[in-house]
C-alpha cells in the first residue's frame, strides 16, 4: 500500500479525511506543510471539485473577513463495494465519505464465473437505485474470506469459497469496467475503520473481526501492516489449545476452534443446546444454563489471552472489536475484556483503549469500497 502521506496533496486529503472540515492554517499545523503549499494544493482541488468551501461565522468581534473550512466533496466520486462469502455477496454504492447510497445483495454463486455474471447484472440496477452517475464511479473494492495477493489482484485460497488462484480484480474489474483492488475482508475492516470508521484518531491501532472465524489487521503509524507476504493478522491460528480440536489449517486447538462463531454453534449443538446464534447461547447464559455461559466464557478467555499477546507486542493505542455474531454484551464480550486486563502489563492499561461495536450487515461490502476509496485518493 502507498505512503499514506505522500505529499502535501494526499496529506491534505488524508487530514480532511480525519476531521472532516478544517481551515487552511489549521491543514497548514496538521500536514506540517507550507501555508503556500496549502493554498495551491487546495486551489487545485476545488477546481477539480474535489472540495468544497464552507464559510463560517466571524469572530465576536466581527473584524476581519471570516474564516472559510474546506471540506471533501462527498458526490464527486462514488465506490462500489463486494463482499464475497459462501452465503451471499453483498454490493454498496458509498460517496467519498462512506456513506452507502444503495445496497443490493447476491445469493451464493457456485463458480466464480457465475458471481462475476451476476455481479454485472446487479450493477445496472446498484446505480439506479443510488441516482448515481456511472462517470462518477472511481472503482470498486471487493473482500475474501482467504488468502489474497493484493498486488496481483488473485484470490490464492479461499477454503470457505473452495477458490483457487481466481483473478477476481480482473475478474469484476472487466465485468464492471472499472479498476478494482481485492484484499481479504480483515484488512478491508481495519482500512474502513481508518478512513470512515472509528480509528481515524490513531495512527497505531489493531482491528479484531468477530465473525465464524477470528480476523485481525494491524495499523502502525498510520499504515497497514501486511508482514513480509501479505500475511500478518492471522490471529485465528495462534495456537491455544495444543491437543484441541482439529482446525481446518491442519493443526489443533487453533483461536478460530474456541472463539470462532462457526466453532461455538458446533460445540453448543454437541451439548444439546440448539441455537441459532451467539444472541440465543447468550440469552441461555444470562438464564443460567451451564454449558452455555462455560461455552462462552472459554472462547472469551481464548479470544482474550490471544489479544493480550498482540498487545505486547504491537502496543496499540486503541483494540477494534467487530462483533458479526451478534453476542452484544454478554458474557463473551466481559470475558475476552477481562482476560486482556489481566493479562496485559500495568503500564498498557491506561493506554490501550477497547472498543466492541456490532456490525450491521452491510459493514463488510462498505469496508470493501473503502479500498477503492484509500486506492483512488492516494493516487492523486
């Protein structure tokens, strides 16, 4: 991924991203900039219409022309986003800002000839719900469930999707005539969260994903840490369990085989507790049942020590938790939350933040415009 300030352009961008509306010599202090380079800088950008001009009251005193705040333009660029799944696929149509402007949702295709066919068809119909023009249309975004090779645009595998080495930014890109950048759904949250979410204020943060399985992606001085191949962030197969349950990687006792969503409805099912999701096995918890509150205070305990680990060693001002399993704030959430405070030195307590939110259904597909979205403001 680029250098996120890459000049006094993208810098700019970057900051109005950050806080939204600012003044020149407020954008002249954040970017470290010249007042000079500013005023050119943003001349350009309201000619191309990438900004806007927002006047503000005077001073008390009424002296002096009043100050005048820039602002993105939210309509003058649009991104679509995907997100692939085994059980449907999820498209949005968001504005600059990350507003999503229309949403259409894809059943499961069996071929990625088949999603790709009904990706186009769908298309037509996003744009015209949004009343968005398709010359405004920058790019589109997609997220995986697997491994991807961002560089070259290639799904290598997906074990949910049984995909191999599918070029899916070729793939949508032609289908839609659009550029198109593919990453896997944990990094797509994690830039979302950076650009339109709730990490714009830090520069080092880390972004857990609770879903069937356990993603996370790391910020460090405000850039996406990738690891030497692409691939850092896989907390799901940190070991926790050595002589534990067979995960689908091979090896045993991995994070995803306790913590995971899709693990906790197989190991409340072997307890004859029949539910449908983490809201029904909280909901049994909170009434007393046993296996219930041991089931999700063990995956919580899990979650926790592993995130107390990458506490250590990445020292994050702030941990992310997206819920996508619905255990709102329960016993999973109390504690995975008490397991990182007590497992973390005393010094990282007062500066490592924990945020939980729940996802609402069209997070991931928003997160994948995002990235069409970083793509096309850091290549200005």
């Amino acid at each position: 991924m680029k250098p996120y300030f890459r000049s006094a352009k993208s810098a700019t961008i970057a900051a109005l991203l950050q806080h939204e509306q600012l003044s020149r010599s407020e954008l002249a202090e954040i970017t470290g900039a010249s007042p000079a380079s500013i005023t050119e800088v943003s001349q350009n950008l309201l000619q191309q219409g990438l900004l806007s001009e927002l006047p503000i009251a005077q001073s008390a005193k009424g002296r002096g022309r009043p100050s005048v705040n820039l602002c993105l333009q939210a309509s003058h660029s649009y991104f679509v986003g995907i997100s692939i799944s085994e059980i449907a696929t999820p498209m949005v149509v968001t504005d600059l800002q990350g507003h999503i402007m229309a949403q259409q949702a894809i059943p499961f295709c069996k071929t990625p000839g088949e999603l790709t066919a009904a990706i186009r068809k769908n298309y037509t119909t996003l744009l015209r719900d949004a009343t968005v023009p398709r010359s405004r249309v920058r790019g589109v975004g997609i997220t995986v469930a697997g491994i991807v090779d961002t560089d070259l645009g290639v799904c290598r595998y997906s074990a949910a999707l049984n995909w191999r080495d599918v070029p899916v930014s070729e793939l949508i890109g032609k289908a839609l005539k659009l550029p198109a950048w593919v990453d896997n759904d944990a990094n797509a949250v994690a830039v979302g969260e950076k650009f339109f979410g709730r990490a714009r204020d830090y520069l080092n943060f880390t972004s857990i994903i609770l879903g069937r399985t356990i993603g996370s992606a790391h910020y460090m001085h405000g850039m996406l840490s990738r690891g030497h191949d692409g691939g850092a962030g896989e907390i799901g197969h940190i070991t926790i369990d050595p002589k534990g349950t067979l995960c689908r990687c091979g090896r045993r006792g991995c994070l995803d085989t306790i913590a995971g969503g899709s693990a906790l409805r197989v190991a409340a099912k072997a307890s004859g507790l029949f539910v449908k999701g983490m809201r029904d096995l909280e909901r049994l918890a909170v009434q007393g049942n046993a296996d219930a509150g041991r089931l999700l205070r063990n995956a919580g305990t899990a979650l926790g020590a592993a995130v107390a680990y990458l506490v250590h060693i990445n020292n994050p001002q702030c941990i992310i938790f997206t819920d996508m399993e619905g255990f709102e704030n329960g016993v999973f959430r109390t504690a995975t939350r008490q397991t990182i405070e007590n497992n973390i030195l005393p010094r990282f307590l007062g500066s490592t933040e924990i945020l939980f939110s729940d996802a609402e259904p069209s997070f991931l597909s928003r997160s994948a415009a995002s990235i069409a979205a970083f793509e096309y403001l850091t290549s200005l």
